[in-house]
C-alpha cells in the first residue's frame, strides 16, 4: 500500500522532504514534484475539493499542516488499486514491449 491515512503534510523550508510524510514513495517512484509552489497549489485545490484539511499555525516560522479529511480518506482504496493495477500494465505490458523498453 502507498497511500496512508493519518499522515500530515507540513510546509515550510523543507517541503520536498516532509512531502513524504504523506507518501515515501512517490520519491522512489520517479514521480515529479517540480516546485515547492506547485505542490502547495496542488494541495490548496485538494482542499477546496474537501480531500484535505489545511490547519495553518499562528507562529514566527510559518507552519502549515495537510492531513486527509475523511472524504480524502475514503479515496485510499481507488487510489491502491489505480496504482496496482499500473504496476501490474508496466510488468504484462510494457516491460514486454521493446518499443517502450528503448524510451525508457
């Protein structure tokens, strides 16, 4: 399982490290986070959608915390199964096929 319930985001200098709090993986698994603005838009439109909850800290160094909500929560299992069912394309069918073996 990727996904996790009951993990927090925080924000601050080092967002690209505590990014995986929510998810280790996605470091491992190629997976682009581009810039640090471009994750806190990403995550401020998962709020307005209600998936995540934003709690900001009133604090010298500006603190801000995700978590899932429980309707983000309930987005885990379509989300294991998305990723089981890529792990499971990559290895039935591209890894088979020499034309996308050479583009990676």
């Amino acid at each position: 399982m990727i996904f996790r319930s009951a993990n927090t985001v925080r924000l601050g200098k080092a967002a690209f490290t505590s990014f995986t709090a929510l998810s280790p993986s996605l470091m491992t698994t190629g997976v682009p986070i581009s810039t640090t603005s471009m994750l806190v838009n990403q995550l401020r439109e998962l709020e307005d959608h209600l998936i995540v909850h934003r709690e900001v800290y009133p604090v010298v160094s500006p603190k801000v915390e995700y978590s899932l909500t429980e309707y983000g929560e309930s987005l885990i299992p379509v989300l294991n199964a998305m990723y089981e069912w890529g792990k499971g394309y990559i290895r039935d069918v591209l890894d088979k096929d020499p034309q996308y073996k050479s583009a990676t």
